[in-house]
C-alpha cells in the first residue's frame, strides 16, 4: 500500500523509499547486519523505474482491484463474487512501555516494574475493549529487552491495530484503551516508586472509505453478468456487497478518482498464512468481474 | 555458572562449549549473520585455557564466592554482611505456544488461534499461581513469529523461569501452570477448531541447595570479626543470614566440595541492571570476610 499511498499524495516519495525493513527475531540469522531500506531494495530487483508515482503526473480515470476476501463470508454462504463498498477504519500504533529491568530470582513482585508483565495485562485488556465496540485490537510484533531469561525485562515495544466499521468506534477504542494502559502501567512499578510507562506513537491512521458509487455499480452488474454467464442460474444470491477489514491500495486511489474492489472466495477466509488458497475458477471469475468492470465503467465514461 | 557446572560434572564440556548466544531484537543490527558459540567467543578473548574443567583433575578443598546481594534486605536493614545459607530451587523452561497465523484485520476474534493473545494470559496466570504459593515466576525472553503489524502471530517461544525457597513448592507451580497454561491454550482458537498448543522444554533444574555448616561457620565468624574490626559496636545484628534467590556458581560447586557464599548490600536491592552499584566501602568488607573465612576454613582443615 506504500507505493498507492505514495501515488495518491499521501505519503511522501522519501519517507516512503527511506523505510526501513523490521527487524525481528524471524528474520535472524539470515538477515544483513542493517535494516534495508525500500529504495535499496527496489533497486535490488530492478523495481525502482522511472515513471512518476504521482496522481498528478501519472494519471488514473477510475481504480479497481481484485483480490480474495481474506475473510470466511463468502466461503461460508457459497457465494462468489464480494462487492466491496467500503473498507472499515483502522489506526496502527508503536507502544513503548518502560519499566526497570531486575533480577527474576530476587526482585519479589511487588517489587518489580516489569514492562512484559504490564504488556500482557494491557494485551488482554485490549481485547476486553475493542469487543465490547465491535471493534478488533491486535498485536502483531514484540520486543522485550534485554532478553535475558533471568531479567524481568525493563521495556518492551510493540505494535497495536485497531480496527472498526466507523471511524468513532476506533476513537472509542483508543480513548478508553489509552486509559487504561495507563492504569496498568501505573499499577505496575509502584511498590519501588517507579511505575512503567507507556508511550504511543501513531503510525498510520486509516479512517473508514466509501468507495464510489458508480464503480460499485459496474462491479455489482458485471459480477452478475459473470455469474449467470457461467450458467449459474440464481445469480443474484452468488453475488454480494460486503466490507472490506484489511486495508487496500483501493484506500489510498479512492482518495483520488472513483475506486471500488471484487473479493473472491478463500479457503477458511484465512490470508496472510501459508495456507491461503482460492481455486483457480475462483480466480478466473474475479479476472471476468474485474475486466467488464472497467469496460462497463469505461463505456459510462463516454456515453 | 556454565563454568562450574562443567567443572562438578554437570555439565558435559561439549554442551557446554556448543552452547549459542540468544539472537534477540536487542543484539541486532550489530550481531553477526548466525549466533556465537561459547567456545569461538571463549576463543576469541584467549580464555579458552588447556587447565582441565573439573573437580578430579583440579580440584578444591571448599568453595566461597563474594557477591551482591541482588536484593534488598542488607540494604533495607542497614546490614553489612550476610551469611549465605541456602540458594532457592529454580526451574528454567522455553515454551512454543503454537496458534494460527492470521490477518488482523479480517479476522474476527473468534476465529483466531492468537499464540501472543494466549501468551499474555498465561503471563497474568503465571505470576498468580506463583503467587499464591510464595514463588516467583517470570519471563524474560519473547519472540512472536512471523513479526508483522498486521497479521495475527501463529506462533510464540518464550523463556519461564520459576523460583521457590522449596523444591515442593516449585513442582506444585510447574503442575498447576501445566494445567492452566493447557486449559488457555484449549480456549483460543477453539472457535475455529484449531486450538493453540502449549509445548514445554525444561532447560535447567537446580534444586534448592543447603550450604555447608562448616563454611557457613567460617563465613558467619569472618562477618562478625570484621565488622567488630571496624569498630562498629553492634557487631552482631549488622551481620545476617540469608537465602540467595539467584543461581550462582556455589549452586555447582557445592555439589561436590563445602561451600557457602558472602552477600554485600547494593543499592536499591538492584542487579541486571545498568544502575546496580555497591559502595567501596562495602566491597572492601566483603573481600575482608572472604579472605578470613578462607583462612579460617584451612585452619580447621589441619587442627
């Protein structure tokens, strides 16, 4: 999503090639000695190019984007074809939270201020939080240091996602949870008159997008086109609208010309796992649905 | 404590010597492409040596180490010296919770199997049960795989380190931890029928260790008469006995020749940590003590 965020303008060429790869424990031993940053790595397979990633100098007349659901919906009801009229609001977080390191087999509890303790405390508090907005709350890295296994470790950073259809629900969420991982931090620390701390830093904040009316349209009437194409005969019930949970390049174009989706089918609606599968027939009806779309809107343009 | 357990047979000198540093988040980006074992990095700084590593072929009449006390107790009681009766049972575990790679976004929590979301609680259980059995219980080290903000982490390892005056004590919380780390595990996840899964490995087991009376004899006279030396009237109550909740290389040592150990007090009851600090003064006292109870123990030896 870097490069359509960069296109639409909203994030700019050099923060962009000047991020860095993360480090984690995963990538060790294999990995350099120093993070690599995106530009090195563009450069590294020729993907650097010359054509300017601008909105303004490379212009697009609408944006659509095939892609599986990465969600059990439509496997589940036997459907297929996702008509993606939104995409919920998501907020990624860095949290740092500082305590003392300390000896495991002297420091007694209550004299602890132990970042992974409170961590831990806050990680399931979040859960608590984001399912009582209909919200999710997710860590997805940790770091604890310094890594030792008899150091209650002094700090530890990690990422947070939070999620939710509207952008007030996530405000919720990060409100009520800001209080209350301050609660914990202070909770833990206090016998020594040093509480944790916890620092916040927002990453990216994604607010809920509508997509465009009019790329909807000729999603939806392709998809059923398709659909009844293949001799399926009650098209209507094989087709869908639905909401988009994952981000999306589609979230950065539709900043700038009409942009809607199609999501197809996929086993388990699991994604970003080694099992993530969607039949080649699946995929060859997203190809149809995203190819009339864009010649039904293109049609539209000029009638 | 690699060393002396190697020297009382413990440890075998190859486990030893193949022993690898822990890649950590910490030690990146400076580490090297894979882990250092003991023996390049004991290589390296030539303190390899060719004396043999054990109690037969060099061997000691009785073993007294000098250490901080790594606790509050001196510090708090404006004690000088303490005589080190005892060093508390420990238990040191890696443990792979096993769940479910997933996209945070998409994925309801329902249907996840989150092996950081379990972790957390059993790092909240784990410090209640120790609790509630005068123990201790502590993480040190986390890693969560694969290390990415939005996806859900399949798979953690982490460090357990658990502690107790008792040996009984520590096997009760091992059990109860079994248990209740199992019953976590079951919960998470089961909404899509794939629960996570909770393995143990035991790296290490040292049982509570009683020093010898005689070396705890010298130790106590030695504390006695230097504090009296240095003309403090109150001889007696600025010397203790204590139990050391850490390991330390007397824990081997004492497997095979007398052994006792001094504590010295250190600021804050701190250690592992960059603002541990014992005054000049102190130390000072505590190389007196040892080198006393040292001549004292080989006086005893031939009279």
């Amino acid at each position: 999503m870097v490069s359509s965020g960069v296109w639409a303008e909203s994030i700019p060429l050099a923060k962009a090639h000047d991020l860095k790869e993360v480090p984690t424990v995963a990538s060790l031993p294999t990995a350099a000695s120093a993070p690599e940053s995106m530009k090195s790595a563009l450069q590294k397979i020729n993907y650097l190019g010359s054509a300017p990633c601008s909105y303004k100098q490379t212009p697009m007349a609408a944006h659509f984007e095939l892609h599986i659901e990465q969600g059990p919906h439509l496997v589940s009801a036997g459907q297929r074809v996702g008509v993606v009229t939104a995409v919920q609001a998501y907020r990624w977080y860095r949290l740092n939270i500082t305590g003392r390191d300390s000896h495991t087999g002297t420091t007694a509890f209550e004299h602890r201020a132990d970042a992974l303790y409170a961590f831990s405390r806050m990680m399931v508090r979040a859960r608590e939080v984001a399912a009582s907005h209909g919200c999710l709350a997710s860590v997805g890295i940790v770091e604890a240091k310094p890594g030792s296994v008899n150091t209650v470790p002094g700090l530890v950073s990690c990422t947070l996602d939070v999620r939710g259809p509207e952008n007030e629900a996530v405000a919720v969420v990060d409100a009520q949870l800001r209080t209350d991982f301050d609660a914990i931090a202070a909770e833990e620390g206090k016998g020594i008159g040093k509480p944790c701390r916890v620092e916040w830093i927002l990453d990216l904040d994604s607010p809920a997008v509508n997509f465009h009316p009019d790329c909807i349209g000729c999603v939806q009437q392709s998809g059923e086109a398709v659909v009844a194409d293949a001799g399926r005969d009650s098209g209507k019930s094989l087709v869908r609208t639905i909401m988009s949970g994952a981000g999306h390049d589609s979230v950065f174009t539709s900043k700038r010309v009409p942009t809607s989706m199609i999501f197809i089918p996929c086993k388990d609606g699991l994604s970003h796992h080694p099992e993530e599968f969607s039949s080649a027939d699946n995929c060859a009806t997203g190809a149809s649905v995203i190819l009339q779309a864009v010649v039904r809107y293109d049609r539209n343009r000029f009638t």
